[in-house]
C-alpha cells in the first residue's frame, strides 16, 4: 500500500510514543509546589475570586476600572448575541460564576415588567409622586399590566386587539388644508411626524406636520410664564423639501428620478427611505431626510401602481400592471423576487408584520394572499352583487355588479378589506374564499341624470333614465391591529367604519369633521343607502366641504404612546382620479388635508377629565 493510507497510522504511533517520552513536564509540575495545587483541585481556582468580585461590583479598587469595563462590555456582548460566556466553553472553570439559562430568561423578564410598569404609571400618572389614595397598585398590577402583555402577545401573533372606534370622536375631528402649485395629488405616506406626497406633475414633497395645539408654544425651561396670550397654534405643515423629475429624460435610462407621473409614495416605519413608483415603469428609492436619490429599480415591465413595506422591516412590496408583484430588499438594495398568478393589473397592496402580503387584480376581481416563505398564495373571489330583498324599502336601490376591485388594506394578519368599483366594502378572513360582510354603496351614488340629457323626444318616458352609478371607493386605509376603518371618494368627507364585536360584519360609525356635504350624498332617513331622489341636484362639491375633489390616498399614524393623544389623518386630494381622468369634481381642488382625531372625553363623577371642579 502507498504511503498516503499509513500515514494517519503513523502519526497516531509518533503521539503515543510522544506522550510516553514526555514524562520529564509531568515531573516538574509535581515538582512545583504552586502548579501542583491549581491541577489537583481545579475547583480551587475559582474561589478567592467570589470575593473579589463583589467587592469590585461594590466598588471597591482591588481591581482596575479597564479591566472591569471591558470584562463587562464582553459581558453585554455575549448577551445581545444570544450566547453567553458560560456556554463558549466548560474548561474556563468560570461556568459557576456565569448566569445560567434560565436566570438569564428570569433576568430579562423582570426587566421587561420593569419597563411596562413604569410605561403604565407615566400614562395613567400612578407615579412615585402621585397621591396613593387615587390608585391601588395592587389593581395596577392586575388589570394594566396583565391587559398591556395581553395586547403584546396579541400583536405578535398579528391578531386584532384594539377597539379605538369607541375611543375616538370623529365627530370632533379639526381638518386644516395645504395647498402647493401642483396638479392632481396621487398619493401619500406618512412617517411621524413626515408627510410625503406625490403629484401627476412629478413632484415629491415632504411636509412636516404640526404638533398638537396643546404641545406647541410651550414655555422654555428656567424662564417665567408670559402674562400674554400665547400665539395661535400653527396646523398647516410646513413644506421642507421638494424634488421634480424630468419628463425630458425620458430616453435617459441612467437618470436618477421619474420621467412620467408619479402614481404611489411609501415611508418605511424607520424613517431611513422613501420609496415612489409611476408610470414610468420605475421604482425610485429615496433618503428619507435629504430625498436625494439611492438607487432606481427598472425591472417592471409597465405602471407601478402600489407599494408597501413590511411592518418593522424595510422589505418592500410593488404592484404593477404587468399582473406581478416584486419583493425588495431596501437594506442592501437589491431585488429579490417576483410573484405570479394575477390575470389582470395588480393596482394596490398591503403588509402588516408578517412575511405576506395580499393584493387586489382589477378586473380580474380577486385578492391574493401570498405567502413568501411557504411560497403559495390563496385566492380570493369577489363580483357578487348585493343579494336581492323582498322588502319594498330596498327594491329602489341599485344593485350593481363588481366589476372591479380597486383598494385592499389589511387589519391583521387574518383579516382585510377591499374596496371596489360599485362602492361596495368588503370584510375577508384568511379561512373563507368568500367575503363574510359586504357592505354596499358605502358613500352613495351620483345624481341621476335629467330627462332631456338622456333622450331627444320631446315628451321623453322617465322608464330610459338610467339608474345611478355609485361611487367606487377610491381610497381605503386602517388603524393596523385595530377595529377602524377609513374610506374615501369624491362626495366630499373620509367616511369611518368599525369591524363588530363579533368580527363578522363592518358598521357605521361617522364621518371625520362635519357631514352632510354633498346633498344626498349620505344615506337618506327615508331612503335605503345611497338612493338618491328624483329632485334635481348637482354633482358640485359644497364650499363648506372639507375634502373639495376626489380622494386618492389616505395615510395615518398614531399620536404619542399607542395613540393616547389621537390619530392624525392625511388625505391626497385632487380634481380628477389618479389612475386617469375619467372623473373630474366640479369645484374641486388638488392638495391635502390634515385631520385630528381626538380621543373620546372620559367624564368621571360628572367633570370631564382634564377639568377640576371649583
């Protein structure tokens, strides 16, 4: 046999003889007197160090402030990687004075507990200086704490678990309008406290929104209150940066921008990136402080016509008209994957925390539910028309087929809503491939045309008017893990729903700021949903109204800790339909509104919170 196969023979036989040579080391380490001790009780070792431990955690100087440090700072490595010390390895013979496991876990607990308590004692204002005869800390305890790990481990599973509908008064809801030299706005994105919006024109502008009245013009620290008045709040953002593309760089496939109209804007939750898509065919990633451009993506093959990111993550989704949607990676800029299965446009998308996300085909009249890891998708069908009623009240309404599903947003992470062309709202769930609640003509229809438009006779049979076509629910949006819904289209006022307590069907709630702008606009106490007379009306946007066009785009956030101050709404609004101009409001106006949504006024024994008696 070769060599090669009797060489790891060879070598075992040189290390026995090698050990059995070196008898000489095992002699001189018996022969010292200090090694001998350290090897025959190696658990020796580690005790005089107990000690001086804690008397250096105590601060004492035995040991030196770098040495401690830096045994420290290894210390909170270990623990953010997930390894510690005591599990790199066993000879060290430290195990003991290392945490284990499960105190580790202990440790972690009490810290989190720690900080939810001190969370709920600011908020509920049951701090150390607080009177103790308002509060027990033993309810705290019980009911906050309990109902605050509740709510984390129900948003960790991405279930709803909120009921804001109750908590918020849309009624009272302020709304302030800001208006630029621009035309059509086709959307909007929101990133406390940044707006970004996005115009026909090829302009991106970020805005910055107003605080609170009740948080502005505060009194600067160590200076006496002013006996004057304070100044009026500011509502109206304040425009801090804005870009334009070029529609002459059109042939330019290395120009860093947008050569036709902007269709969608998206903010991550980190505020590091915007993201705009358009008809163009180009995905635009911009930096969210500066908006100067990153990088330009140019896989698709027609219309971007919808974006959103992954909740927490800066994972990218982009619906096209080229029936596929494309997953981004925003941290290393780059592509990922594409998803098929669509047979017509995919116009809007929607993701919550989860590696998923669902979307909506147009014509094709269904939503899909695609789930990246698994890498399968769920379809969902919708063009049911509302089922037909015996009663006489609702033999007037129209009944209108779907025709086209145009919005989708998601609640949670088993249950969504879509809008569609026939103003239909629709309530979904993972389990079912038809919706549970359709809800129709949620913001009315359009006057019914006059006699003399429709024929040319001179005594005309009313039996050749048309019914009225609805309103097509131009823009949805919700509160993520919560009940509330938003809707919007060019009757002049953001609709709000709430999901029942039951999760099986979508009720009314009200409108944000004051209603009634359009006659007819909202459903009649005498007439079914939507109906509208035989009077003569208009279709002109009252002057009072608040949203004076058709709403493209709604974005929201919370304001302060889990929405204790109230939800801010903006609105993209323009003159005609972002998708085309088919539908153009008469008197309408391109820009945005900005709504307050203030929470409910708690009363207790008869005064209202905030109020002290005299």
């Amino acid at each position: 046999m070769s060599s090669f196969f009797t060489l790891p023979s060879a070598k075992k036989r040189k290390r026995i003889d090698g050990s059995n040579s070196n008898s000489t080391p095992k002699k001189r380490i018996a022969s010292s007197s200090s090694t001998s001790k350290s090897t025959s009780k190696p658990s020796s070792k580690p005790a005089p160090r107990r000690p001086q431990r804690d008397e250096s955690i105590s601060g004492s100087d035995d040991e030196s402030d770098g040495g401690r440090g830096a045994r420290d700072d290894d210390m909170d490595l270990d623990l953010e990687n997930g390894v510690s010390s005591s599990e790199e390895g066993e000879g060290d013979g430290g195990s003991d004075e290392e945490e284990t496991a499960a105190e580790r876990r202990l440790r972690l607990a009490e810290r989190y507990l720690s900080n939810i308590r001190g969370e709920v004692e600011a908020s509920t204002g049951t701090g150390a200086n607080a009177d103790p005869s308002f509060f027990d800390a033993e309810e705290i305890d019980r009911d906050l704490i309990a109902e605050r790990l509740i709510e984390d481990v129900a948003e960790s599973k991405g279930r709803m678990y909120r009921n804001l509908a109750a908590e918020l008064d849309f009624d009272s809801a302020t709304h302030s309008w800001f208006r630029w030299n621009s035309e059509t706005v086709t959307s909007v994105a929101t990133c406390a406290p940044w707006a970004y919006t996005v115009t026909r024109d090829l302009g991106l502008s970020k805005w910055r929104i107003q605080d609170l009245p009740s948080q502005q013009w505060l009194p600067k620290k160590g200076k006496k209150k002013s006996k004057k008045p304070p100044p009026p709040p500011k509502r109206k953002p304040e425009q801090v940066k804005f870009v334009r593309g070029d529609k002459r760089e059109i042939k330019n496939n290395g120009y860093q921008g947008h050569v036709d109209t902007i269709l969608t804007v998206a903010a991550s939750q980190d505020g590091k990136f915007v993201v705009t898509g358009g008809k163009d065919r180009r995905i635009v990633v911009w930096d969210a402080e500066t908006l100067k451009c990153l990088r330009v993506f140019s896989q698709h093959r027609d219309s971007v016509c919808g974006l959103a990111f992954r909740r927490g993550t800066n994972q990218l989704y982009s619906a096209s008209k080229d029936r596929t949607i494309k997953i981004w990676s925003l941290d290393e800029l780059a592509y990922v994957e594409t998803l098929f299965g669509h047979q017509d446009e995919v116009v809007d998308v929607s993701a919550l925390a989860q590696e998923r996300c669902i979307s909506v085909g147009a014509r094709d009249r269904t939503a899909r539910l695609w789930k990246v890891v698994e890498e399968t998708q769920l379809v969902f069908r919708g063009g049911g028309a509302e089922k037909k009623s015996r009663s006489k009240s609702t033999s007037s309404r129209p009944s209108v087929q779907e025709g086209s599903i145009d919005r989708v947003a998601m609640i949670d992470e088993e249950m969504f809503v879509t809008g569609s062309d026939n103003g239909s709202l629709s309530l979904w769930v993972v389990h079912k491939k038809k919706p549970l609640f359709v809800l129709p003509l949620c913001h009315g229809v359009d006057p019914a045309l006059k006699v003399e438009d429709v024929s040319a006779e001179k005594t005309p049979d009313e039996k050749v008017i048309p019914q009225p076509t609805p309103r097509w629910i131009t823009a949805l949006a919700t509160i993520p893990y919560s009940d509330v819904i938003l809707t919007g289209s060019w009757d002049g006022e953001v609709r709000a729903w709430r999901v029942s307590e039951d999760k099986k069907r979508i009720e009314a709630v009200g409108t944000l700021g004051p209603s009634g702008i359009i006659p007819f606009s909202r459903p009649h106490s005498e007439l079914q949903n939507g109906d509208a007379p035989s009077s003569e009306n208009t279709d002109q946007v009252s002057l009072t109204a608040p949203v004076r066009g058709v709403i493209n785009d709604i974005s929201l956030f919370e304001r302060g800790d889990r929405g204790k101050d109230g939800v801010c709404v903006v609105v993209a609004v323009g003159k005609e339909h972002r998708m085309g101009r088919w539908k153009k409001v008469d008197g309408g106006k391109n820009g945005g509104v900005v709504f307050e949504i203030p929470l409910v006024e708690v009363k207790m024994n008869g005064v209202a919170e905030g109020e002290t008696e005299e």
